[in-house]
C-alpha cells in the first residue's frame, strides 16, 4: 500500500506533466497560426496597383495603345506597332518622344505626365523596351530608308515616284480604286503628318494589304529620294487651314 506522501507526490508530478503538455500544445498553436492571416484579410497580389505603379507591358498596352494600334499591336485605326518594318527604322529614341509627346499634326495625343498624360518615365521605357522584345526581328529590313528624310522633296518628281510606284493601287490622282483607297482625301490628310506618310510608304501596312518600301512595285524598291518625293507630292494635296469648310461643303453649308 502506497503510502499518502507517495500518492501526493505522484499527483504533483502528473499535474506538472500536463501543463508542460498543455503549454507545449499551445505554443505549437501559436507557431501554426502565425503563418495564417485572418479570414478577409487580402494579399499583396489582391491590393489593386495605383494607376502609376503598374509595369506589365501587356496591361499597358491593352490600356493606352490598342484602341488605336491594335490588338497585339496588330494595327488599327493606327500603324501596327508589331510591324518589324516599322521597329527597323524607328529608335527606341523616336517612338519614346512619340509616346511621351505625341506628334504634332496627327491623332497621336502625349501620354508622358510632363505632358499632361497619365504615363510615368518608368512605364514609358516599359513599353518602349517591351514592344521592341515582342515584335523587332532581326535584319528585317536592310537597305530600308531613313525613318526621317535627309534632304527636301520635289513635288514633281514625287508625281513621276507616284505613278510608278503608287498609282497601280491608290489611282493616277491618288483618289483610289477597288484595290486601294483614296489618298489625296481631305480629311486623311488633315489627320496625319507628314512623317506618318512617310512611315507608312517606308513600312507599309499589313494590317491594311498595303505593302512596304521593297514590294510597291514589281520591278525594284522605292530609293529614299523617291519616298522623300512622293512625299512632297502628298503634301502638296493637302488642303490649308485643316478644320476649316472645304471648297465642296460650303455650298452645303450655305443651304443650312
């Protein structure tokens, strides 16, 4: 028979045993949910990004390029940025100042915060270094002319340039036909610049059928004095004063 000294010993011992357990039970309860976050409690992946803070190129493209250039860069009611042609002759330099200041005599708005836009320096570089990863190829144009020209044009060698090369698809005066339209329309010139003409002769626009430098005629390129010409023959087309009534609507207007 145990004795009572030995029986009250042997209790004290299994009371200490079963709070060192239930201590050690709720430590490893505390370990456990240290690394659990609350029920509601949202993620850094579900805090939404300030408008500045974003950096994925395809967000940035879908929300301030695709609407006129296109899914994809694709093109749209604007070059196809995807063109190979087109990121051959533009530096990374030419569509930065495109993109941060927009281009003068064109659709093209400035979307640089310095500029009134909503766009950071560091998105701007984003797109600039992403679209070139994305759609740039290598040697895809060599012997292409000058993104910008070196030297004036002459209006009437651009007419002979443009019989030659551009007539076959847009009409001998630019008007168009079935397989091209018209190019001399008042309304197209007075949207775009000069330069954007001259892109679009040098890249051509797939999206569109329309081809490149190399492939407006059967028989050779286009040499970068006779886009320069055709270029100043295009601008000769365009009406003054873009914005004011044309000739063929003011006897309209004269009605209302």
């Amino acid at each position: 028979m145990s004795s009572p000294s030995s029986s009250s010993s042997s209790s004290s011992t299994r009371g200490v045993r079963a709070h060192a357990v239930a201590y050690i039970l709720s430590a490893m309860a505390l370990m456990l949910c240290a690394g659990c976050k609350p029920p509601g409690k949202p993620t850094t992946a579900d805090i939404e990004l300030k408008p500045e803070e974003v950096r994925d190129f395809a967000v940035l493209y879908q929300q301030n390029c695709a609407g006129c250039h296109g899914q994809d860069g694709k093109g749209n009611s604007a070059l196809a940025l995807a063109n190979p042609v087109y990121l051959a002759i533009a530096s990374d330099d030419i569509i930065r100042r495109a993109i941060a200041s927009g281009i003068p005599g064109s659709m093209m708005p400035a979307f640089a915060k310095s500029s009134g836009g909503m766009l950071t320096d560091e998105q701007i570089e984003v797109l600039v270094r992403e679209m070139r990863t994305h759609w740039a190829k290598s040697n895809e144009a060599p012997g292409a002319p000058p993104y910008t020209a070196n030297e004036p044009g002459d209006a009437a060698r651009g007419a002979g340039a443009f019989a030659a090369f551009c007539a076959t698809c847009h009409g001998p005066e630019g008007k168009g036909t079935a397989k091209g339209s018209s190019i001399v329309d008042d309304s197209f010139l007075a949207l775009v610049s000069d330069q954007n003409l001259r892109t679009t002769i040098i890249a051509g626009r797939p999206d569109l059928g329309h081809p490149d430098w190399r492939n407006c005629s059967p028989d050779r390129p286009m040499t970068p004095t006779e886009v320069t010409d055709v270029v100043a023959w295009l601008v000769v087309q365009r009406k003054p004063n873009p914005g004011h009534p044309y000739p063929g609507n003011e006897q309209s207007q004269a009605k209302n």
